[in-house]
C-alpha cells in the first residue's frame, strides 16, 4: 500500500545559497556604512555601495526562484510561503533604494543608507529564516 | 503579486526618482545675485545627456546676432578644446582629453561614465596643437599644420613673448616660439608638474599676468563634492600663480571647485576665471560663475557654495572654512559648464565691444538643457553688469538633438570671435558683417 505523508523540506539548496550569499553581503553593506558613519572615510561607503549590489544580484535571483515556485503546482505551498516571496519583494525593493541612496556623492546617503541596510538585512534574514521553516514540496514516495 | 510589482515600480519612478519628465523651474539666475532654491536631490540624478545629431551639423549652422556672419574655418579636429590668438594671426587650438579613464570607485561610476560618454565627441582626442593660418587675411583659413602632438591632454594655452606655454593635465610645458613658426622647433621643457593623480576634472586652464612674469592656472577638484576622500583633493580646486622663469607655484586663491578658464581683463592686472560648481542637488544649483579672483581668497568649495550657504554633504564639515567663504562675482546659470573665457574689444562692434564672451558646453545634471551657447556678459566701469547677451545659439536642434557643444572662445585681435567645438570637432569664427569672410561649406560634419 501505497501512503502519501505530508513532508517538511527545507528550502531548495539554490535559493538557499543564494540567500546566504546576500545576507552576508548586505550584512557587509551594513557594517561598512557603519564603519563610514563612524570614520567618514569614504572608502567604507564605496565599499557599502559595491557589497550592497553584490547583495542584490543574489537576492534578485532568489526572488525570482521563489516567485517562479508560486506558479510550479507541484510545489506544495502554505501561509508561510506566501510571507516568504513577500518579505523577499519587500527587501529586494528596499535594497534597489539603498543602491539609488548609495549613488550620492559624500555623505548625502546618510543616514537614510545606514537605516536601509539594517532594513535589508533584517528582512533577507526573516526570510531566511521562514524559507528553511517553511513546507516547500510535497509527498514523500 | 504582479499588481503590486508594477505599482511599486511606478511609485518609485514617479515620485522618489523625480523623473517624470516636465520642465525644470526658471529661476533668475544669472548677475550677481542669483536665486538659489533649497537643495534638492531625488533617488537617482536628473540626468539629460547631449544627445548628438548622427549627420553633425549637415546643413545647420549655429545662430548669431544680426550684423555677424559665422563660417567653420576648420573641420575634422581631434576633439578642439582651447584656443590661442597669435600675434601673426595665426589659431592655435589645443586638441586632446585627459582624467583617468575607467576609474571606477563606486557602481555609479560605471553607469555615469557610460552615459556621460554618450554625450561627447567619439574622435580619438588628438593630444596635440593645431595651428590655423589665414595669410593673406580673407577669412579662409588654407594653413593647418601640426604644431606639436604626442602632448598630455593640453588644454591651456599662452604666449609670453617667445615662449608658448601650455598647461598639459600633469604639467605646464613651455615651447619656444618665433612669429609665423608653424611647427614647434623641439619637444618642450616642463615648467612645473601639476596634481594629476585621478584627473576627474583634468582641464588644466592657463593664463599669463599682462607682464608675463606669472602664470596662473587653475586646476580641478577630484570630485563633485569630496566623494573621492579630501586626501585626493590636496592642491585641487584652485588657481595657482606659477613664476614663468623658475617655475616655482603657489596657492593663489582656493576653493574653486573646477575652474575651466582664466583671462586677464585687458587694461587691468585683474584676473577672471569661469567656474564650474557642483552637481546632485537640484536643477537650480549651484550657478557655475564669472568672478574676479582675488588673491588668497577662498570661494568655498566644498564647504559653502555662492558665498556662505552651506553644503552638508561635505564630512567632517569644517564650520569655520564657511565662515570664510567669499562669493563670487556674476552668475551664469546653474549647470551651463561655461568652459571659455574671452575678454573682448573693439573690433567686435560697439555693441559687444566691453565685456566678455563666455563658451558655455551644456548641462547634463538637469532635465531642461542649459548652456550650449556662447554669450557675452557686458562691463561697465570694469564690472559684470546686466543679463548676458546670447552670442552663438542654436547647438541643439528643435529635435532636442545636439549638432556641436562649445568649449573654447578667443577673441581675434583682427576682428573675430574665434569658437572650438569639442563634439562636432569645429573650429568657428564668427565675424562682424562687412569683414573678409570664405565662401560657405555646402556642410559640416
């Protein structure tokens, strides 16, 4: 006899990379500004700057997997799920603004940037977080 | 989910980029006492970049005042940047670009410098000085020789008797000159070398004191605002005086964020410069200007612009260098890049015989373009006095597209105004009606 049990799978090791990879990116982003904001020596916010948009490429790849997952039917899908895509689309945009705010020249991006990428970060790590805790497929066979 | 995508995206380009087309607000903001909004700066820079008519000029021709006739007297230059009048009558121009290319310091940089390009000349810059000659004074001019090449980036240009100095990106170099010498007799001798590391703004601009025993010449910030560290800005944004025999230099006056073009005021032993003021807080600000330099002084870059208003972007932020910030002379509008500097006289009629014509190459950091025109700024009693008078107009087309962008204007001792044009790569002359004039070219590429 054949039995179909419901599984928790954590998330797929794609997105799960890639979500590593930007936490710790924006999480540079962060303590550079930081770091800037304490010295006002601008190579932190030049470096603030780059890391933030090596944070995005991951992050933009990330929600684009889990944007594609919404419309996959054989991915099983719960409440859990749909915060998870949402809190992506909210950091991915925040995270366009910080780039926008990092185009300023000297200390014009600040502090609206510092805010940004503690902002950022907070959110990929919620994300994080629910992506792992969330069910993602299926039946176990 | 998509819904709320696209709206956001609308939201974000409509209300934080400030990019929705529209026109810039008009402020008076030319003379001496301009209007100045509150900064402003919205997620992304205004940007409007020259957008460059594919055929040139094809049959256009740049607009100038009734009772003046303009011919291109030479095409096909490498990139025109500054000119000299020689006593002979001869042109000099200097051809060239500098500043370090790909410097990329921050991903803006890379966008930036793509579509800043975009804007400019696509001809290899020459790095060299063309000599122009009219002999027989027919407003032809049949002369054109390579007077030096394999220069870095010249830019300024003066004669002090037999020695042409010219102010390269890393050093001012000195050639010896006899009257009607079409080519340079040797390689030149470095007078004194000139902070060159990075060269953001690299235009060395160069004028010699009506005795020639000083040379002035003004050299760039490194940035708009400081954002490539202050170290970078040491001996920046200033104007030099240079002794023309020892080549010893020091600061004559500070705080000038790029000053393009220096002149001295004829019958005076004052000089003037144009300069270029910063970008990223808002279409109005901050009026690039026409001041007499007054030695010592500090005008306030990157601390204060136009006097004492404050610009915070600038960290630490050095109170007491706002405290001395002295403002400039005349304003000429807020991003017009006024690049050239001619006193004029005489010999351009009555009407614009006191006064100074200025190159302006056109804004990019807003969405109305400004500048892309050659006024003149009337004197009166020695001073900036009224609106400026357009002089050359029509270097952009009803279309929005740009046929030429002027740089370096040079008033012509026997009856010109001389003009470089740095994207059609164009040498134009523009003279009073009943002078010699050519024969008009059926087109101008």
């Amino acid at each position: 006899m054949a039995t179909t049990l419901p599984a928790r799978r954590t998330l797929h090791p794609v997105p799960a990379v890639l979500l590593a990879c930007s936490l710790s990116l924006f999480l540079g982003a962060w303590l550079s500004d930081w770091t800037y904001a304490d010295s006002y020596y601008v190579q932190w916010i030049n470096y603030a700057a780059w890391l933030n948009a090596g944070g995005m490429v991951f992050l933009g790849f990330a929600t684009l997997w889990a944007f594609v997952d919404i419309f996959r039917k054989d991915v099983a899908r719960d409440r859990g799920s749909a915060l998870f895509v949402l809190i992506l689309l909210v950091a991915f945009i925040l995270g366009l603004i910080a780039a926008f705010v990092h185009t300023k020249d000297t200390n014009a991006p600040m502090p609206e940037a510092l805010v940004l990428d503690v902002l950022v970060f907070l959110l990929v790590a919620a994300a994080t977080w629910l992506g792992f805790s969330t069910i993602r497929s299926g039946v176990a066979r | 989910m998509t819904r709320l995508r696209s709206t956001t995206a609308l939201l974000l380009s409509c209300t934080l980029l400030s990019a929705c087309g529209g026109q810039d607000p008009t402020l008076p903001q030319t003379g001496p006492n301009p209007t100045l909004p509150e900064p402003h700066r919205g997620l992304l820079p205004t940007m409007k970049i020259a957008d460059p008519a594919k055929n040139g000029w094809g049959n256009s021709r740049p607009t100038v005042p009734q009772g003046f006739t303009i011919t291109a007297i030479a095409t096909d230059m490498k990139v025109p940047r500054q000119i000299l009048a020689l006593p002979n009558g001869d042109i000099l121009v200097a051809e060239g670009k500098g500043g370090q290319d790909g410097h990329i310091m921050r991903p803006k940089d890379f966008f930036a410098g793509v579509l800043k390009e975009r804007g400019t000349s696509s001809t290899k810059p020459g790095q060299r000085l063309t000599l122009l000659r009219d002999a027989n004074g027919d407003g032809v001019y049949e002369g054109r020789t390579v007077f030096a090449e394999n220069l870095n980036a010249p830019y300024g240009l003066a004669l002090v008797g037999n020695h042409l100095f010219v102010a390269n990106q890393d050093a001012v170099v000195r050639f010896d000159y006899q009257p009607g010498q079409t080519r340079a007799s040797g390689p030149p001798t470095v007078i004194t070398s000139l902070p060159s590391r990075l060269n953001h703004h690299w235009t060395k601009s160069l004028a010699a004191s009506p005795d020639g025993r000083f040379l002035y010449v003004g050299i760039g910030s490194n940035s708009n605002i400081g954002e490539a560290g202050l170290e970078a800005e040491e001996n920046r944004a200033m104007i030099w005086q240079i002794d023309a025999q020892t080549g010893a230099s020091r600061q004559f006056a500070t705080g000038l964020r790029n000053p393009t073009a220096l002149a001295f005021q004829p019958g005076s032993n004052q000089l003037f410069a144009t300069v270029q003021e910063r970008d990223e807080i808002g279409a109005n600000l901050v009026p690039d200007y026409l001041t007499s330099v007054r030695e010592g002084a500090f005008y306030g870059w990157p601390f204060a612009y136009w006097g004492q208003h404050p610009d915070r972007r600038v960290q630490p932020y050095r109170e007491d260098m706002l405290a001395k910030a002295v403002r400039p002379d005349y304003a000429l509008g807020s991003h017009v890049a006024a690049l050239g500097l001619s006193f004029s006289s005489g010999v351009m009629g009555s009407r614009f015989a006191s006064g100074a014509f200025v190159g302006e190459h056109g804004s990019w950091n807003r969405r109305t373009p400004a500048g892309y025109k050659v006024v003149f700024v009337p004197f009166i009693g020695g001073h900036p006095s009224g609106p400026p008078i357009d002089f050359v107009t029509g270097f952009q087309g009803s279309d929005g597209k740009t046929f030429g962008r002027p740089v370096g204007v040079t008033v012509d001792p026997r009856g010109a105004l001389i003009v470089a044009d740095d994207l059609a790569n164009v040498i134009w002359r523009v003279v009073p009606a009943g002078r010699p004039q050519p024969p008009r070219l059926a087109s101008v590429r």
